[in-house]
C-alpha cells in the first residue's frame, strides 16, 4: 500500500493547483470493477427461472418460483420477482445474464470452490493470487497511483498475493471509530517490527483521513440503499467512486446463499437485497455522472443442485448464472441455459467456464493486452460495448 | 597462619578468576530472563521470571527444555474416545440426520479448538505448546478440509508427542497421519492415477525447500506414496496394497520399488533437511533474519543428533543473536501468543474459553484452520491495518474486564470502573514490583513507545502499556 495516501479524494483535488498533490485522483474515464460477491452458493435456478422448461417445476415441487413471479427476459426464463428493480436497467439494454457459468470437474467444498473462483485456477490446481492480481501483475505502471483493490465485503481472496495496492475496509464505520483511538508516533531505529508497526498505524490513520474526506466531499448521493451491511457496502462504494478515488476494483459481499433448508424466504430476501442495492448503485452513479465508467460483476462459488433437498431447501451445485451491470454492458442473456434433464449426478453442466468473464473484464473493460495475459486461452464473451 | 591466608587469598582469586572466565555462566537479568520466557513460551508471570533469575543462560535453556511434556495436562473432549464416524456419504442421509451431523461437527470442532486454548492456558510447560503450534504450522492440516475433528484431535496430539522429539520419527508418523493423509489428498493416491500433493509438499515444505528437488522426484514420490491410506471406519492408517504402484522408481538418484518410508529415509539424508528446520526455528524464536553461519552450526548439531529437536532449539536459543539486548521485542506476538500470553502472565481465569478461538479467528489465525498449507505467514505479516485494530479493541477488552469476562485467580475482580482485576493483581505486589520502571520491565521487551505520564495511578499506567504499540512485540 502507498505510504502516501492510497485513497484519492476531491478534498485532495481541490488542492491539487496549489500544491503538489498528494494522491492520483481518477482520471476522467477510469474503469471500476465493483465485484459482488454472493457467497454461500447462489440458487442460480430460482435467480435466473428457467420457467419455460416444465422440468423445473418437477425438480422443485415446493421450491420453484411460481410463474406469476417471474419477469421474463426470454420466452424460456426469467427473473425472480424480487429482482424487480433491475427492471429499469434491463429494459435500458444495462443488464446482462450471462447463463450456465461454471467450470469442468466442479467442486462442491465452499472453501475449495471459492478459492478455484477468485485465483481463477483450474479445478485441480491450487494457486495463491488472485485473479484480479494475476490480471494487473504486469500492467501497474511506476507512479500510478492507484489503489488497484479496496475490499468492503467478505474475503480478499480476489486480490491475494503480492504486486497490488489493496486494503480492507469491511466496516468503515467501526474502521474511522478504532482509528480514531491510535496514537501516532514516529518509529525508533533499528526495530523492524515496531517500525512496521507504527508504519502500519501511519497507513490506518491517512485511510481514515482519506474515508472522512470521502465523506465529506462525495456529492450527496441521489438514492436510496437497503439497510443493512450490504447496503453499507453499497453505499460506501458509491461514495469513493464519486467523490473519484483512484480504485479499480471494489468488492463486496452479500453472504447468506447457503440455503440448505427454509430456502424460500431466506432466498427472496437475499436477491431483494441485491436487487435494490445493485439498482440504487445505479441510480446513484447516473446522477453523479460516474456509472459510464462502472461494470458490476457478480459471482459465487457455486449454484446449488438441481432438485430440492428434503428441508425445502438446496445443495452444493455447480453451474449458475452470473450478471454484469453498466451503461457498456450488452444486455440481454448470454451463454446457455443448462439442461435439466441431462444432469450430471444431479447437476447442472456448465456451459460458459468463469474464466471466459475474467477474460472479458481483462480485455474489453480494463482493455489490458491479451498476449501474457493468464486468460489468454479463454475467449471474450460479447458482453461489453466498446 | 600467613600461609593460611596466602591459601585463601588465592583460592578465591582462583575463583573470581573462574567466574569471569565462563562469563555467560553468570545469573540472567531481569530482561534476559522475561526474553527467554517470553521467547520460549507465551507470557510469563513475576515469578516465573524471578525463578529464572539465578540461573546462567546454560541452565535457563536446559530448565525450559526439561519441563517438555509429551502430552496434554487438559482432559480431551468426551467424544475423542468415540468410534469415527463410519464413511457414510452425507449424500446418503436423511436431511435431518445430516443437518444434526452437521452441527454435532462444528461443535466439536468449537470445543476442540477451545481444549486446546484450555491447554496453552494451563500447560507447565508452554514451550510443548508453542513447539506444537510451530509443528502444526509447519505440517499443516485444516479442520475445513479434513472435516473430522476426531481426526484433527489426534493428529494434535501425535504433534505434541513428537513436539521436542525426533523430527525423522515426526515425519514419519505425519506421513501415515490420518489428517493429513485427507488434507493433502493421498486419499486420492491410487496406481496409475497418482495424485502429487503430499508429495510435492513433502519436498517443497516439509523438509527441503524449493530448489532442491526436481518435478521427475515429485513425481517418483508420489508413487511410492500410493495406496497410504486411511481405514474410515477407525480412522487409522492404513496401507491399501492393490491401490500401491509396486514398479520401479527413481528418488533423488535412488533407484528400486520405493515405497513412501523409503522416501522419507532418502529425504532425510539431504543436509538441506536439518538447514530447512533450523531456518523455521531461527524466524520462530531468534528473529525474522537467520545468520546463514549459526543456521549452519545450528543444522550441524541437528544433524549430528540424528535429527534430536530438543538439540536444535538448545542451538538456536543459545546463539549470541538470541541474547543480543537488540534481539529483544524484535519479533511480532502472534494471536495466540497475544491471548494466551495475556492471560498467562496476569494468571487470568478465562470463564468463556470458547470465545478465544474465535478471537483469534478475528485476530487472523484461526487455530486447526491455517489458510493453506503454507500455514501462517507469521512475523510483520500478522499486522495489518485491520489486525492491529483489532488486537487494540480485545486489549482494551481485556483492561476493562468486561468484554472476555475474565476473573483473576479466586479472586472477586470487583470494582465497576473497568480496572477491577488489574487493580486486584497490582494489590498482590510487593511495592518495589509497583514502580513504574518495574511494570514497565515486566509488561514490554523495549521502552514504550508513549511513554507513561509521570505520577499516573499503577492500574492505569497498566492500561496505557498494555495498549502501547510495544506490547505487540515479544
């Protein structure tokens, strides 16, 4: 992390013709990644409803969203009915549904999963970085000043390992009350521990500087988030990408997706919360003009079965549906929606590999060269506008 | 009579002459005394310290490794004793049976882990402790994965018998650990479609460190560990010899049907081997820069014991940089050491146990689940702007009582401004023990880094040190 201010705001532009300034602030037009995490396994069946296919209905007697729930994107699926307000966003051509995301050999341990999903390894291989690290390793350009990952949500798996500037701020709130509570003090020598110590007390302190700042300059935001930590997220989100930060990436958690029993209120709850949240982003971002410069990108580390469990809930799946949100997002659906009755032991066969959105968001969002990249082999999908 | 004096006379100087010979056979310090503790266990108390006082650095280090036990003073969790779960699938369950398999798990591994908190608290000898946390940081293995806590229990205790033992009868019996066997996949180990994990990290963590193995010995190795298995039903080692690859292999030079004992015996005759442990050692106990030179006298002494661990630790802790003034508060408490130490050196009585494995999880070391089987990283890496926050916010938990609920020894903590039980333990202190300089001594390896207002009430000059960047550091 810089030393120096790793988050940039408009009180730092504001002086910037004075003085030297002491942070990169965000150049006009700099691309975010805000990643939402969905963690636990999203139902990506009661997300995306394939409603047109009777063989849902079958694998899910109790469980199946009933069809007067559903707002159809296509004649064959549609959105659950508590995703309702991306409808202004679909119907804007914003939003897309990318169908059948997953990767060969699934694995349906969380933890293992997770972890294939954010190093984007292969089913079989273990990695240490992350993939937005691996994306960014040989692109971060000497003096650029950008913090290239700020976490609001869950795990930092997605920037893990070294090479990137990147901090975590799960609860900004309590953050700026604990900070407030560190006394500063220069290190003496030759204690590389206490140096680091109080280097790092340095760093908590021109972060909590910066978030203050952050809330102080941000333009009052034009929308109303969903209480709660996600809408915190959210809103916190939309702040820094206001008020200009230098960031390329911020992720969030919405977590709760583990539904093994008493699925449907849970669920419904869940996906409300993303919905109105994701839409309130939006509109946020549309009235601070920053949304052209936005992609959102959801994922999870896996669906979850095809049929209900005995608890009128579901398992640990596989494939699922995913979505991207932004004004250069080619909405529609994308991918394929996977059969539902020819399972795999029960499971959905993927039929887009997640690494094909990795390669989308490396080359058609952050525009990064393909030759080097570790996603070279994997193939763009045509979900983002030039 | 003169010759008598003249006799005397020199049989003393003799004997001064002596002393100041064997110059490091004098009595520790204070400081010395508390580094060694501190060093060697979690957080001392007063007299621990005291008791270490008279002692030359010789006798200290001998005294800390001869009060090693091979196994926990803390009675285990009832089900240890319990069959293994049989290898039912959860698949194959009832919803309502797996969900109630599901939660008896995670309770035991809640208890487990607060058994083991239990016993860091409690143990007379906490060096057996942090050499266990040292060995499973170093052998890893994650309850996450293995998703057996009978497992995880045993494997803590095969670690613990072997803490300060012989690392070539460590390694073997971690080679055949259930546990582990699970956690890096030579379940799956099978002729004909080798699975390389254990293998490689055989080489790679365990024992050599990369670049001194080639991929061709990964993969000869992971041959001959092929049908080491495990019995799901008792949950023992077992050896499946139709799932063995009985051909012809080639380790490290060695040609002939290996199987995973002879890897282990080939591998242990590389030097790189005791070179490798004593590099962990030094960054566990001296600093976080090994002295290429003393890690070579160091591995020597280890080698020429034929791999006696109680020698390397002797070794390392005798090394002139372990004892250079300069050495002390060089390295980071790790979570466990903050919480356990704390409560160790105030002879606290936690009354919710259960809670200091979570709060360690919160810290970043969640024990029996380190984040990949590279383990902790450890060091400067413990602190991070959210880690020290949050080791500030349970430091001054601690001070205000409230939050751990911890009780002092018998004593009612009392007294509702938050400084009940440091107040409670500074009336147990002699008056020279109270002075400023001495709390300070006590409390912190280096000078506060704020130092205290002159005059301040005792207990509150506690909270100030307890809170002090300084106290982050052993």
């Amino acid at each position: 992390m810089n030393r120096r201010h790793f988050l940039c705001t408009t009180a730092s532009l504001a002086l910037a013709s004075a003085v030297t300034p002491l942070c990169a602030a965000a150049a006009q037009g700099d691309r975010v990644l805000v990643l939402v995490e969905l963690a636990g396994g999203n139902d990506g069946l009661n997300t995306v409803v394939p409603y047109g296919d009777p063989a849902y209905a079958r694998l899910r007697p109790a469980l199946a969203v009933p069809r007067d729930q559903v707002l159809p994107l296509s004649e064959t699926v549609g959105l659950n009915q508590a995703l309702g307000p991306l409808m202004p966003a679909w119907r804007a051509g914003e939003l897309a549904a990318v169908l059948g995301v997953g990767y060969p050999r699934p694995n349906r341990s969380h933890f293992r999963s997770i972890d294939i999903w954010e190093t984007g390894s292969d089913s079989d291989e273990t990695l240490t970085d992350g993939w937005i690290t691996r994306v960014w390793r040989d692109h971060r350009r000497a003096g650029d000043g950008s913090t290239d990952v700020i976490v609001l949500g869950g795990g930092s798996g997605v920037a893990a390992g070294d090479g990137l500037r990147s901090v975590v701020l799960r609860n900004p709130a309590q953050f700026l009350d604990r900070a407030g509570r560190i006394r500063q003090a220069s290190a003496p020598d030759g204690n590389a521990a206490l140096a680091h110590i109080l280097k790092v007390q340095g760093e908590i302190e021109e972060a909590a500087e910066d978030l203050r700042a952050v809330e102080r300059r941000a333009p009052t935001l034009k929308a109303e988030f969903p209480s709660g930590p996600f809408g915190r997220q959210l809103s916190v989100a939309a702040k820094l990408i206001a008020s200009k930060t230098a960031v390329r990436t911020i992720k969030l958690a919405l977590p709760g997706f583990d539904t093994h029993r008493g699925q449907p209120g849970q669920h419904t709850a869940l996906l409300k919360q993303l919905g109105s949240g994701l839409a309130a982003l939006r509109a946020a971002l549309l009235a601070s003009s920053d949304w052209n410069r936005v992609l959102v990108m959801t994922y999870s580390e896996f669906g979850r079965r095809a049929a209900q469990n005995g608890s009128n809930g579901t398992d640990h799946g596989t494939a699922a549906p995913h979505f991207f949100l932004g004004s250069r997002v080619r909405g529609g659906l994308h991918g394929a929606q996977p059969s539902l009755t020819e399972l795999a032991a029960g499971d959905l066969e993927h039929r887009v590999d997640f690494r094909r959105l990795y390669a989308t968001v490396a080359q058609d969002w952050w525009r990064l060269p393909v030759a080097g990249s570790p996603f070279a082999a994997h193939r763009p999908l045509a979900v983002l506008r030039g | 009579m003169s010759r008598w004096i003249v006799a005397l006379l020199s049989l003393g100087l003799t004997l001064a002459a002596a002393v100041l010979a064997a110059g490091p056979a004098r009595a520790l310090s204070h400081a010395e005394a508390r580094h060694l503790l501190a060093r060697t266990g979690f957080g001392a108390t007063l007299a621990e310290i005291r008791d270490f006082e008279p002692l030359s650095r010789d006798q200290a280090i001998e005294r800390v490794l001869s009060q090693r036990s091979d196994s926990a003073a803390t009675p285990a969790p009832d089900w240890v004793g319990d069959p293994v779960m049989p290898p039912r699938r959860l698949r194959a369950m009832s919803d309502e049976e797996r969900q109630r398999f599901r939660r008896a798990r995670i309770e035991e591994a809640i208890e487990l882990q607060a058994w083991w908190y239990r016993e860091m608290v409690a143990s007379p000898s906490p060096l057996t402790e942090r050499m266990t946390l040292f060995w499973h940081n170093h052998f890893t293995s994650s309850i996450r994965k293995v998703k057996s806590p009978h497992l995880m229990y045993r494997q803590n205790v095969l670690l613990r018998r072997h803490a300060l033992g012989n690392f070539r009868d460590l390694l073997h019996a971690i080679a055949r650990d259930p546990a582990m066997i699970i956690y890096l996949d030579n379940v799956t180990n099978r002729r004909g479609r080798p699975n390389e994990n254990f293998a490689r990290e055989l080489l790679e963590l365990f024992t050599l460190g990369e670049g001194h193995y080639s991929e061709r010995d990964i993969k000869e190795a992971a041959r001959a560990f092929t049908g080491w298995s495990l019995n799901r039903r008792s949950g023992e080692y077992r050896f499946v010899a139709r799932w063995h690859d009985h051909g012809e292999k080639v380790f490290m030079g060695r040609r002939g049907n290996l199987n995973g004992s002879d890897i282990v015996e080939i591998v242990l005759q590389h030097p790189q081997v005791s070179v490798h442990v004593a590099r962990k050692l030094w960054r566990e106990f001296v600093s976080d820069t090994p002295d290429p030179a003393e890690i070579g006298r160091i591995a020597e002494a280890f080698r020429a014991s034929d791999y006696d661990i109680s020698v390397a630790l002797a070794e390392t802790l005798s090394v002139p940089q372990f004892w250079d003034p300069g050495a002390r508060g060089a390295l980071v408490k790790s979570p466990v050491e903050l919480l356990v130490g704390t409560i160790r050196q105030f002879e606290l009585r936690p009354q919710n146990v259960r809670r200091l494995p979570r709060i360690g999880r919160h810290l970043g070391q969640a024990v029996l689940d380190p984040p990949n089987v590279k383990g902790w990283p450890g060091g400067t890496a413990w602190i991070t702007a959210d880690s020290l926050l949050a080791r500030q916010q349970v430091l001054e938990m601690f001070t205000r009582r409230a939050g751990l609920s911890v009780g002092t020894n018998g004593r009612a903590a009392g007294g509702r401004n938050g400084m009940g039980w440091l107040s409670g333990w500074m009336n147990d202190l002699d008056p020279d023990q109270r002075r400023p300089d001495a709390l300070i001594a006590f409390l912190l390896p280096v000078p506060p880094v704020h130092p205290p207002v002159p005059g301040q009430d005792p207990a509150r000059l506690m909270r100030h040190l307890l809170l002090d960047p300084a106290y982050q550091l052993k």
